[in-house]
C-alpha cells in the first residue's frame, strides 16, 4: 500500500477532495438507497452500498492508470477513440433500457459484466480531448471558418445530434463547454458568434418541431415539455413533476443548519431518484446547511485546483485540456445542487462522485486522471521540448491530422 501511494503522482489536494468525496458518498448512498429497497423492491441497502463501493474502487484504479499517462499521449488517442465514441453513440440510440424507473435509449450493456455504460458521459470526455488537440495545432495560424467546419464543428456536431434526442442536459453542457474551450483557446470571435447564432436558431427549430409534433419523440418530449413547465410555470405543471420539487424543497427546510443527523432522513422514501439526482436534497435534510455548505467548499477547492492546474501547465495543450475534461465536472454539481433548490430545471445530471451511478463515475474518474497527469510536472515536457518521433508514435497522426 506505501509502495502504492509513493507513485501517486500530480496535484496532491486534487488527489485529497476526490478521496473526502468518494468516502463522504458512503453515507448519503447508504441512506437513500433503502428508497430503492423498501419502495422500489430493488435488492438490499447493504448491497448497493457494496455496489456502490466497487463502482468507487474501479473509479479510483482508472484514475491511477490514467494519470500515469504523459499528457500529450492523449492528443493521438482522441483520434483513435473519436471514431469508436461516434458509433457507439449511435448504436446506443437503437437501444432501450429501463434504469430507476426512467425508460431511454442512454446505455449500452457491457458484455459479460452486466453493467450499463452510458456512452455520453464518454463522448463528452474524448471531444474534449478532440478539441485541445484541435485548438492546440492551430494556435499559431490564421484559420478560415471553412476550415474548421471539418476537424472542428463536425465532430462536435455529430456528438451533440447523437445526444441530444436522450439528454439534453448533457448536450447542453458539451455545447456550452466547446465555447468556452474555443473561446480560450484563442478561435476566432466573429465564428464563434457565428455558430452561437447558427446553434440558438437549430435549438429554436429543434423545439418547435418536437413539441409541435411531440410523436417523433413522444416520451423525451413530454419530459422536457413537463420540466420547463414545473420550473417556469408551477400552475400548469405535472402534478408528479411538481411533487417531487417539492419534497426536495422540505428536505431542505427539514434539515435546518445542522441537520437531522445520518441516516435520519425521511423524505428519501418518498423522493423518486434520491440516490442520484436529488440526492443533494437527503443531504442537506441530514447534516443541514453546514453539511451541504462543507460539500460546496469542496466542489469549489476542487475548480480552483483545476485552475491552478492549468494555469501551471506547461503545454497549450494541457492547459485546455485541464479546462475541458475539469470543469465540465464542478458545473455538472453546481447545476444538481441549483435543482435541489429550484434555481434551475431538472436537468437529470447525477452528483459527482457522490450520487449512485456506473459511468457517470468512472468516466469523472478518467477525467480526474487526465487532470493529474497534466499536473505532474515531472511527466511533462515543454512544448518544444521532446522529439515527437520517438516520444509518442501516435502523434505524429495527431500531427498530420
């Protein structure tokens, strides 16, 4: 185990919130899951918390091996795992599967291990990569728009077609994050406005069309249809939809600043998803606004080491990529937490490393593992400084591309 711990490389306080996290979500987990045992008849509590501990521990062995990884070997992976993402994606949309009561085309199951794999979390993750890569290769020369319409806004495009039908709050982020990641990497003002035009129109006919005619997609329209409602007008919302806002609501008043003490909750037995989405709200009814208060702080060290991190990185590269794997991250918590306390609609995003999932924490993991490989200075060489031949045959492709 020393041994272990002596080749843990990179940022040392990124290494340490992750683990308070991981080890925190134990308790809330815990708690909320006899939701799914007691009401939804879905196995034991102690069970999905074994789950849920084995989930964490393969998290943490991705972490390690990705942040063993030299950061600039992930430019040449991206054109590798780009392809395979946008074919899986596109298998997953032919594919139906009920998970927590909620039926959508969002997984694919693992052959042999029976766990589902939700493919967005990972396409988000790799055209991040696709795009520092991009970013970085163009830092030092003019572009046209046209010419970045085929390495640039088409990869971006098919990723966000292809999950946009199933999630639209994850589309949406990977939307927002391309533009922040362009807009810092130095693309052109005038195309980027340009294509916030091109993608408000899109969305604008996109929601038209689908509640208009709401048979192309009957169910995720009338989910979104009923969450737009519930946050902007309560009085024509779904009753069910309304409800479930609602007991969120009294969990937070129940918890008061101190909170109600573990397990002690009372609303996640009657709070649909209180192991993942609204699992912020079992928080806060058991250990109060000091608890949930603490857990912000963390989220909050956690962007500012991101920060820090990229600020230090040696290459263009690392520092966008740091931006483009980390933050996606904090939003992901703040918009869950903003949910809980209806300053924003229900988005369906789970709570990082601490809500119930598969995928969701494995692919925080390898994005935790990207960020500590871009931190550990020892494994990363100037710019200029490494023959690109024989340091990582894979960019030379990277190069040419």
């Amino acid at each position: 185990m020393l041994a272990l711990l002596k080749n843990l490389k990179g940022d040392k306080a990124i290494w340490g919130v992750v683990a308070l996290l991981a080890l925190f979500s134990f308790l809330p987990v815990y708690s909320a899951s006899t939701n799914l045992v007691y009401v939804n008849d879905d196995g034991t509590t102690l069970g999905h918390l074994v789950k849920h501990g084995v989930l964490l521990f393969l998290g943490f062995g991705i972490i390690y091996a990705v942040h063993r990884i030299p950061t600039h070997y992930f430019k040449g992976l991206s054109l590798i795992a780009m392809p395979i993402v946008l074919i899986l994606l596109a298998y997953t949309l032919t594919v139906e599967t009920k998970i927590g009561g909620v039926t959508a085309n969002r997984w694919i199951k693992i052959p042999f291990v029976g766990v589902n794999f939700q493919t967005s979390t990972l396409a988000s993750v790799v055209l991040m990569i696709w795009i520092a890569r991009y970013l970085t290769k163009i830092k030092d020369t003019a572009i046209t728009f046209k010419e970045s319409i085929l390495p640039l806004w088409l990869p971006t495009a098919l990723v966000v077609a292809l999950i946009l039908p199933e999630n639209f709050s994850t589309a949406a982020i990977i939307c927002f994050m391309v533009l922040v990641l362009c807009f810092l990497g130095g693309y052109p003002l005038k195309y980027l406005f340009v294509m916030v035009g091109t993608g408000l129109v899109l969305f604008g006919m996109f929601l038209f069309v689908l509640f208009k005619t709401p048979e192309v997609l009957p169910q995720r329209a009338g989910t979104w249809k009923s969450r737009i409602e519930t946050f902007w007008s309560p009085e024509k919302a779904d009753k069910d939809a309304l409800h479930q806002l609602t007991l969120a609501k009294i969990a937070v008043a129940e918890g008061g600043v101190v909170g109600k003490g573990a397990g002690k909750s009372v609303i996640k037995n009657m709070l649909s998803q209180s192991t993942s989405d609204f699992i912020f709200a079992i928080i806060i009814e058991e250990y109060g606004l000091l608890g949930g208060g603490a857990l912000l702080f963390f989220y909050l060290l956690l962007l500012f080491r991101i920060v820090v991190v990229a600020n230090s990185a040696k290459t263009v590269f690392s520092k966008l990529l740091v931006i483009g794997v980390g933050l996606p991250i904090v939003f992901q918590a703040f918009i869950n937490m903003a949910v809980v306390v209806q300053l924003f609609p229900v988005t369906g995003q789970p709570l990082p490393l601490i809500s119930m999932g598969g995928t969701s924490i494995w692919m925080t993991c390898m994005a935790i593992g990207i960020i500590l490989s871009a931190s550990n200075k020892k494994e990363n060489l100037e710019e200029e400084g490494y023959d690109i031949e024989e340091s990582n045959p894979l960019e030379v492709l990277s190069g040419q591309l």
